[in-house]
C-alpha cells in the first residue's frame, strides 16, 4: 500500500494568537510597594508609592536579585496555536507555571494544523514544500492508524466490560466511546511536534521576565522570541512599567553555555566516535545502560529510611526508644494510620509531617516519546534534565511504539512507514541546509526522549500514585512500575506502601477507586502489583 499522499489531507498554517486574559492592576507599583513593606510599620499600598520609588527601589531589588516582589504580580495568558515542540522544549521545561493545555489524547485533531516557520536562509519555498507534505501525511498516517486501532481498543474493552449482545445500549455506547479516545491516544504518536496546541498558561511577572532573558535556551529559539515576545508586549500594553524600567534583553545564543559547551566539545560534527551522529552513540550508550528497562533507578541513599525516620522524629520531638525506624516509617506512609495518604488534594508540602518525606530522593534515568514526556514534565516537583534534540538529532528512526500498535501487524506496519517517512523528511531538509531548529519540528510524537530525573519520596509518592492507575498514560505507568518495583527491591520499608489510589485506600477507606465513572473496570488493588495492564 502506497503512503497517504498530501492532498489527503491539507496542511494549515497555525496563526498564533497570545491574548492576557487576566492580570494584576498596577502590577509594577504592588511590587515597589510590597518591597516598602519590608521596611516599614505598616501595609504600604500601590497608590503611595513615587515616582522616585520607582526608580530607585526597581533598581536596587531588580539588579540586586532581590526578585520575590516581581513574584507576586501574576499574568493569565491564553496561547492558541503554538507547536507542542516550543511548549515540551521552552514553556513547560521549568517548574514555575500553571497550564490547562488542549488534550491530543482525547480530542479528535481532524485538521492538519501546524507551527510554520518563517522563512530564512536554508528554508525558502521548496523546503517549506517538503515541510508542509510531511506534515500532511503525518496526519494522513493519523487518521489511517485511528481506524486500524479501534477495533482492537473495542475487543480489548469488551472484554473487560462483559460487553455481549444483551448489554445495555448505553453500557455499549460508553464502551465505544472510550475504543474511540483509545485509538485516538495511540494513533497520535505519528503527529508531528509541529501540531499546534492552545492553552491557558500563567506565570508569575518575574517568571516573565526570565522566560524573556533566556528566550534561546531551548529548541525553539525563534518561536520561542515570538511568542514570548508578544506576552511580554500584552503586559506593557496594560503597565509598561513592568518591563520598560529594566534592561533585560533576550540573551544571545552564544553567550549561553549550553551552545557553547557543544561546540567546544566538538558536539556539532557531523559524526560521532562511532561514525554515527553524536546523538546515536548518545542513545546506544544511555539505551544499553537502560538494559531494557524504561526507567532506571541511578542513585538513591541506602540510609535514606533512617533519615525520613528522624525527621519525622524531629518534627513530633520523640526519641527513637520511643518510636523506632519502622513505627515512623508507618505512620507517615500507612494510609490506614495517616488520613493524608487518602487525600486527594495533595497537601504533603502543607503538613509537617509529610515534609520528612522530602529528604528520601530517587534519580531514574529514562526513555519515553515526546508525547509522554510532555505529560511526564507536568510533575514539575519531579524535575528533569532533558536533551537539546538539535544538539542528539539521529539520522535513522528513534522512536516508542505504544503496545496496542505492537500488537496489530497492519497497524505496526504503517506506524514504522509514518516514522521511516518522518525521519526521511526531516534528514532532507537537513540535507538541503535547513536550520536543524526547523527541520526537528517533523519528529513525530514518537520520539524518544532519553532525559535523568530525580524526586524527593514525598512528590514520588503523590506521581506514583495517579500514575499507576490503568487510566494513566501508557507509558508513564510503565515507567511508574518500574520505579515502584526498584524501590521495593532496594527499600522495602518503602515500597510496600506504594501504588494507585485503589491499592492505597482498599481497606481503608471508600469508595476504593477514586476516578468515578471513569472507573478501568478491572479490581487492581486485588492483585497489585502482578497485574497486567491491557490497553
């Protein structure tokens, strides 16, 4: 069967838009005026400050790294149409921010909408042909794939749900919308980073400031000036003295180390030690390091039992006679002992207690797609170090297959095509002198992303527990056993207390399954952790 051709399917240029949907009034005088409150026997408020005060308290916290005064103006943005490339490499690559982002997992993307680069040297109107055809057929290969798999998703859901000829017809019709939102999960892997996403995002005005200084610190320098330009230009439009009073001006790429450590380190040849790319012997190194595994505990303390232990001791004031290793353990991690263990809120950092939980951390190293890591970096207190693609690009495919295109041979045999073609069509625009910034937004969702992450126990725990659910993203659960089971192994007084919220509360409290209708219809807490996840 020949590939799905362009006209399929119609390539759409996304047209960002940035629009500031809520924002602090006076938000440049509130900073000055909470700095004056520092030093001062009383609330001072924005409308006593002076122009002097403007000029000089700015100046002094701002240059001097005094900063949390810019912290506490907050700007509401919505993003529409930005790529999903500039939010896993720029917006999300950092802790301090909040996003509501559009779902490729259950919303249908019926239209082949995509980041288009400007045009520039290496990328005229015959690469942009090859772009944009790679783009369409991506999303040809999209809709083909979401049609091969939801035969598969209905059997396996099925069966789970007795679903016969006597069942219920809307028992039935939920089955198959969910067969549906199943197909569509898994056939977006062959989307490209390029496919536009909105958003709500928010971040702090320091935080905006930051993301301005460091614009081209990611794989999207150009986007990434853009867009961030334009929220820093909705916030001077409405107090133009937030940003106009200081001189902070995007940092050039050549100034920042991370440039220029790769090409001191001769990083940017065009073959590695092995005759490969520098990005493939980086993958065969950290894959044979991985040795088959997902995620790889890398380093962890052997005495960290014994020091959450005197924490929590600490925090109570007992001795150790009077509450050994094992009881301090139990309490804090027991959810039949600690009620916080049955929240839902995730108020770990707010009790005293469960702060003993942050001196245990865990360092895994790992490899999923870029559509599960752009799930995975939301747990920003599990943060993650992870690569420039332009700086471990690979000539030849490197990509996750999720297990339901594994286990359809037809399904398989296009999914490889969609990925032989993608690679095919970013490695000719490399070949024809493209920006490699330009060239990777072809990647598709598959990707793999190999990156290094570490977690204190306490917001381990929190992502352990609604990431092993069977209603988790396939691949974060994977990774999320895996973790659980190496910790089992190497801290027991750990691991036994560790799994999905229905584990958790069996016994315990109900209702044991805390998703409501959204319930996966199998009993886990029964046989956790040997159960096999289906689909």
């Amino acid at each position: 069967m020949t590939s799905p051709q362009p006209d399929r399917v119609q390539f759409e240029a996304a047209a960002p838009s940035i629009t500031l949907r809520n924002s602090f009034a006076h938000a440049y005088d509130s900073a000055i005026a909470a700095a004056r409150t520092c030093y001062a026997p009383r609330l001072i408020g924005p409308e006593e400050v002076t122009d002097k005060q403007r000029v000089q308290i700015g100046a002094s916290t701002f240059y001097s790294g005094h900063h949390t005064v810019y912290q506490h103006a907050h700007f509401e943005f919505g993003l529409e149409n930005v790529s999903r490339q500039f939010v896993w490499s720029f917006l999300h690559a950092h802790p301090f921010y909040n996003s509501e982002q559009q779902s490729q997992r259950y919303v249908r993307l019926d239209r082949a909408l995509a980041y288009l680069p400007p045009e520039t040297p290496g990328f005229g109107p015959a690469e942009r042909a090859i772009y944009e055809g790679a783009i369409a057929r991506a999303w040809g290969y999209y809709q083909e794939l979401t049609g091969l798999l939801r035969g598969d998703a209905l059997e396996i859901l099925s069966d789970i749900w007795h679903i016969g000829p006597m069942s219920h017809a809307k028992r039935v019709q939920k089955v198959d919308r969910q067969a549906e939102k199943r197909a569509i999960e898994v056939a977006r892997y062959v989307l490209p980073v390029a496919a536009a996403t909105t958003m709500v995002h928010t971040v702090s005005g320091i935080v905006l400031h930051r993301l301005w200084r460091m614009a081209g610190a990611s794989d999207t320098p150009t986007e990434a000036r853009a867009v961030i330009g334009e929220m820093v230009a909705r916030v001077r439009e409405i107090d133009p003295q937030f940003f106009d009073r200081f001189d902070n001006a995007p940092m050039a790429q050549e100034e920042m180390p991370e440039w220029a450590h790769a090409g001191s380190a001769g990083m940017s040849s065009a073959q590695g030690v092995s005759g490969g790319t520098p990005g493939e012997d980086f993958a065969r190194e950290f894959d044979a390091r991985l040795a088959g595994r997902v995620s790889l505990l890398a380093d962890f303390s052997p005495q960290a039992p014994r020091v959450v232990a005197d924490a929590y001791r600490a925090v109570l004031g007992l001795t150790e006679s009077a509450c050994p290793d094992d009881e301090a353990i139990d309490r804090l991690l027991n959810p039949a002992r600690n009620a916080y263990r049955l929240e839902t809120l995730n108020i770990g950092v707010q009790s005293p207690i469960m702060r003993a939980l942050q001196h245990a951390n865990f360092t895994f190293a790992k490899k999923i797609s870029h559509t599960a890591d752009s799930q995975d970096q939301r747990h920003r207190m599990v943060p993650g170090s992870r690569p420039l693609l332009v700086l471990a690009d690979t000539r030849s495919p490197d990509f996750v297959s999720p297990m339901l295109i594994a286990g359809n041979a037809r399904a398989r045999e296009v999914y490889e095509r969609a990925m032989a073609d993608a690679w095919a069509a970013k490695n000719e625009l490399l070949d024809r002198g493209a920006p490699s910034e330009i060239a990777l937004y072809l990647l598709p969702n598959a990707k793999a992303i190999r990156l290094v992450e570490t977690g204190s126990l306490l917001h381990l725990v929190h992502k352990w527990t609604i990431r092993t659910c069977f209603n988790a993203q396939e691949e974060i659960y994977q990774a999320s056993m895996e973790e659980i089971e190496q910790v089992r192994a190497a801290l027991p007084s750990f691991g036994r207390y560790l799994g999905p919220p229905c584990y958790v509360r069996a016994g315990v409290a109900t209702p044991i399954c805390t998703e409501g209708s959204h319930y996966c219809g199998i009993k886990v807490w029964e046989e956790f952790p040997k159960i096999e996840r289906r689909i």
